[in-house]
C-alpha cells in the first residue's frame, strides 16, 4: 500500500503489551510514526522502533505537554493522534486514506469505541467523538488541564466513519485503579483552578454521572459491563469531590 503524508503522534510507558498492535494498524500507511516515551522500564520503546517508530525519551511533563512534544516532531502534512491503547479499525482506516486524499475539512473527528472485558460497548460511553486527524498547517495544539486534554486546531472540523477501538482497561481492578488515580488528578485539577467543595455535589453529580451513563446513553443495553461503566462512573465524580474536601481540609481552607 502507497503511504499517505501521514505522521502517527503517540506518547507511552511501559505499553509493551499494547503498543504493536497499536502500531501495526496504521504502519502501512504512515509514513512516519512518532513514539514520544517517557522512560519505559519494559520493551515498548524496542517493540516501536521495531515497527519503524522514531522514539524520544523525554522526561513526563503530563499529558498535555507529552503530547505537544510529540506534535513538533512531526514533519508530514497530516497528524494523526493515537494513544497506545487505541486500534484503527479497517472502515476507519478507509476513511483516514479518503480524507488525507481529497479532504474537505482541515480536522477530523473520530469515534471511539471502547472495548471493555473481552466486547465492545455500544452505548455506556458512546459516542465518543475526538479530534485525532489534522492537518499540521492547521496549527494543532493540545490544550486543557492534566488529565482531561484535547486537541484543537484553526479551521474547518468535520467527522469520518469507522471506529477507533479503546481498549483501555486489562480488567475490573485495572478499570478502578485508574479511577482512583484520574480522579484525584482531576480534583487536583480543580484546586488549582480554585474551585470550591460544596456539599451538595457529593450526592448531586455522582446521581448525575449515573443517570447519564445508565440511562440516558442506555448502557442498560450492555449489561452488566454497562452497570460497571456506570457506577465507575458514579465512583470517580464521587472521589473527585471528597479528594477536592480533602485538599482544602488539609490547607485549612474549610
């Protein structure tokens, strides 16, 4: 297959177990792929040269950061963005080629689908549209805070077909680590910005965060994976909130 004008951008650590498929769904048609790691002790950075990759090792600066420095170490004339646990799909795949060759947008969103235990889910946490494919004119930048970043360009954003498969959890107890863990980043977050813990967020958001996943998005529909997702959910915007009490009881603050 002719290569597209194409850099693939990822950042990683210790991904070895996710980053060669990652990489080899898209290898035939980048035409460079950028690893930025951040000092991996296990094989992701010889599974990714293995496949071509051009590897830096730049201390963690966050993920914003990370992944504005892989940005800037792109030199083709299309970007598209990827984390270690995301695998195109071959409809999106088609899509990418089209859109790199007749583009009528200067960004693309694409949809993610997560597969969780073993299936795909489709509805708790769908859709889940991201910009990933811009063009580097287009002046991408990643922006936001330390955990919930996103990308931004200057120009016209549009949306292609297929999915983006998400396979972002080993298991339940991988699944609720990283709750634990985002959540306090989030809160931390928040501090910083100065935002307030009120009581009634504790019960109101976390019954939100439920309702929305279970109900309104059905994921009902899936099961008992969607029941998961949902009082995942619940658990991390309930976290946030006594993470962010914490911090100002600590500062003396409440």
């Amino acid at each position: 297959m002719h290569k597209l004008p194409l850099s693939v951008a990822i950042i990683s650590y210790n991904e070895e177990d996710n980053i060669g498929k990652t990489l080899s769904a898209v290898s035939d048609i980048a035409s460079e792929i950028i690893v930025v790691d951040s000092g991996s002790t296990d094989r992701t950075v010889e599974i990714a040269k293995n496949l071509g990759a051009k590897v830096f090792v730049k201390e963690w600066k966050g993920f914003r950061e990370q992944k504005n420095s892989a940005l800037k170490k792109c030199s083709q004339e299309w970007i598209l963005f990827l984390d270690c646990d995301e695998v195109v799909s071959e409809e999106l795949k088609k899509s990418i080629i089209d859109a790199v060759k007749q583009p009528f947008a200067d960004g693309y969103m694409i949809n993610r689908k997560t597969v969780y235990l073993g299936k795909p889910l489709n509805h708790a946490w769908q859709p889940d549209w991201n910009l990933r494919l811009v063009k580097k004119n287009a002046n991408p930048r990643w922006e936001g805070g330390d955990i919930h970043e996103y990308l931004v360009i200057d120009g016209k954003v549009s949306k292609i077909n297929g999915f983006l498969y998400h396979y972002s959890y080993r298991d339940i107890k991988d699944h609720f680590t990283k709750v634990v863990n985002y959540s306090y980043i989030a809160a931390r977050e928040m501090y910083r910005k100065g935002k307030k813990f009120k009581m009634r967020k504790i019960f109101l958001n976390p019954l939100a965060s439920f309702i929305r996943e279970y109900i309104l998005k059905k994921g009902f529909l899936d099961g008992t994976r969607g029941l998961i997702v949902a009082v995942s959910a619940t658990y991390y915007s309930f976290l946030k909130y006594i993470y962010l009490w914490e911090m100002e009881k600590r500062d003396g603050k409440d």
